[in-house]
C-alpha cells in the first residue's frame, strides 16, 4: 500500500483529518496518551484534533473534574491520559524503568538509601496536599540528600515509577504534584496482564493504525514480545492489509488528509511511530539536538514550517515557500491558536 495512503490513514485515526471531537476526554480517548512535558504543546494537541474547546477547558479536566492526569508512564516520559486509562498503563510501561531509575541516581551520586529516603520525604510533604517541585527539594536539601544537577529530578521520577505521585493542579504555569491515592482515589481491580496488553494494543491501533508491533514497542515502550501479544490478544478484531500492518478500521480508500494546520511541540503525529520520516522528511529544524520537538506547521501531511508565540503574535518560518491559499489557512489557523490560549 502507497506510504501516502498510509500516512493518510494515521493522520485521521489521530482525528486531523476530521476534527470533530467536542471534548477533551474525547481527543484523549483516541489518543489514549498525549505527551506532556510541554504543558503548552499537551493543549494544543487537543486544540488541533477538536472544535469548540479552549486550553481552560483542558486544564477545568486536568484540576477540576480530575478525568485527565499527567504523569510518568511511557518511555519514562510525562503523559497526559484519561484517570481511568492511568493504572492499567502505569502497570504496563513503568516496571522496566525503575532499572534505568536506579543507574541514573547513582551517576547523580544519589545512594539507594538516600534515593528511599527523598521519597518518603515527598510521601510526607504530598501527605498535606499539592506541592510544587520547589516545595518538595527544600525539605529533600534539608534533609542531607543531594538534589543538585538532576538527582532531585530522579528522585521525583522514582516516586511517579512507583505510582505514589502524579501531576495535579496547575500553580502559576507549572503542575503540582498530589499523591495519587489524594487525587485518583482507590485503584480498580486489575485486568490480567494479556488483557491490558490486549487493551493497550487496541486502544494504540485506534488512534494510531496502521501500525506495527515495532511502533507500538516505540511509542509505549515495552518489548517487542508483549507488543507482540497484546496484538494477539486481539486478533479478531483486526482488519486484513496487503502491507502486514495492524488495524482495527479499514480507512484505506476514503482516508484524506489533513487541511494545513498549526501543530503544538511534542505533537503525537510525531510520536507514534518508529519513523517520523513520513511527516518530517530530512528537515532537521523540528526535532533539536536535545530531543525537544518544536511546533510546526502541516500542509498535505508534511512539516512545511516551524512556527513560535511571542508577544501575542504566531511567527512561522517556512522551509519553502507556502502557497498563498495553504498560507492564508494557516493565518486563520494562527488566530485560533491564539483565541485557544487566551
């Protein structure tokens, strides 16, 4: 099958082709998990894959209906996801990362004993309600464990590894941290493993089939055996395709991609796959030398520019030159990133 028609039909299951989702629950839902390190880029993730909604709508979820939460789960990375989804993919993407944990306290000269005691600190200190990442180093500094450079930020990570912390409400422009019991309460009953990977497998196909087991190995950051099985688990529900690709939706043959559009940092059309090639092709001004994914502008399924916000105004600066009509889209485009964050 024609990589367009490929890309075609991973742009819609990402719902840029048709954006018609009315709710932020219904653009995490497809996604299953945004990620999240930007806290700007989360929202206009939403923004891009929805009408009607506005960046307070994202954060009245996040703070107070609480049916979104922030946190560590694939590849050690912060994603937004439905409360809901938190614990079953907090099962599935985080126990292999406490090994990575551990080396990367240690190269920060953080004992495992220190590392222990930094968490009960934050167990103690979230125990009274939100803290801010400020809130939480002075009485780990205090208290004799070393916080500089990134140890303090490992110590952080270990606890969401743990599944004792997760982001909660905003302060300023920055996410506090709430203990999880505090903020999701009691944990469900967990599903059997091949269940969720099952769950995980069908969930990442509707949002990003066609795909392979190697990007779903990518994208949630398992092995290549249990990508493997989650797969099989749902077998009968997949659709036959001539490329050997996995879906669940048949899209090829009415797919359209889709119309020029802003796209935030840390877009997950960019994020979901092994290959960003599709998207990006060989321009190297999006993702920087320190991994940070920039905003940028699609036309036709392609990266065309990358674009910033400063004073108030979108400023693009195109790879090429962008056709008056592509161009005039993306203007009107800019005014609705615009009235999204006001």
């Amino acid at each position: 099958m024609a990589r367009s028609t490929v890309l075609a039909e991973r742009l819609s299951a990402q719902l840029l082709s048709n954006s018609v989702a009315g709710t932020v629950l219904d653009v995490v839902r497809r996604l299953l998990a945004v990620q999240a390190q930007d806290p700007r880029g989360a929202r206009l993730a939403i923004r891009a894959r929805s009408v009607g909604l506005t960046a307070r709508h994202v954060d009245g979820q996040l703070t107070e209906e609480r049916s979104v939460v922030v946190s560590t789960l694939n590849r050690g990375t912060l994603h937004l996801v439905r409360s809901d989804d938190y614990w079953w993919l907090h099962r599935l993407t985080t126990p292999q990362l406490l090994t990575s944990s551990a080396r990367r306290l240690a190269q920060e000269k953080v004992s495992a004993a220190d590392a222990e005691r930094g968490v009960k600190i934050i167990l103690k200190v979230l125990s009274s309600g939100p803290a801010t990442r400020e809130q939480l180093r002075g009485p780990i500094r205090a208290a004799g464990i070393r916080t500089e450079g990134q140890a303090f930020a490992h110590i952080l990570l270990l606890a969401a590894i743990r599944g004792h912390v997760v982001r909660g409400p905003m302060v300023a422009t920055e996410h506090a941290f709430v203990l999880v019991r505090d903020w999701l309460g009691k944990a469900p009953k967990p599903m059997t493993r091949d269940i969720e990977l099952g769950e995980l497998a069908r969930r990442y196909l509707a949002g990003h089939g066609p795909a392979s087991a190697e990007d779903l190995t990518r994208w949630a950051g398992i092995n290549i055996g249990d990508a493997r099985r989650g797969l099989a688990q749902i077998a009968s529900q997949l659709v036959d395709r001539a490329d050997g690709l996995a879906a669940t939706v048949n899209r090829s043959g009415h797919a359209e991609l889709p119309p020029p559009r802003l796209l935030g940092a840390f877009d997950p059309s960019l994020l979901g796959w092994r290959s960003r090639e599709p998207i990006i092709g060989t321009q190297q001004g999006i993702v920087t030398s320190n991994g940070v994914f920039r905003p940028f502008a699609m036309v036709r399924g392609r990266a065309v520019a990358t674009w910033s916000l400063a004073r108030g105004e979108v400023a693009m600066s195109p790879f090429a030159t962008i056709s008056k009509p592509n161009r005039s889209v993306l203007d009107e485009d800019a005014v609705a990133v615009k009235a999204f964050l006001a």
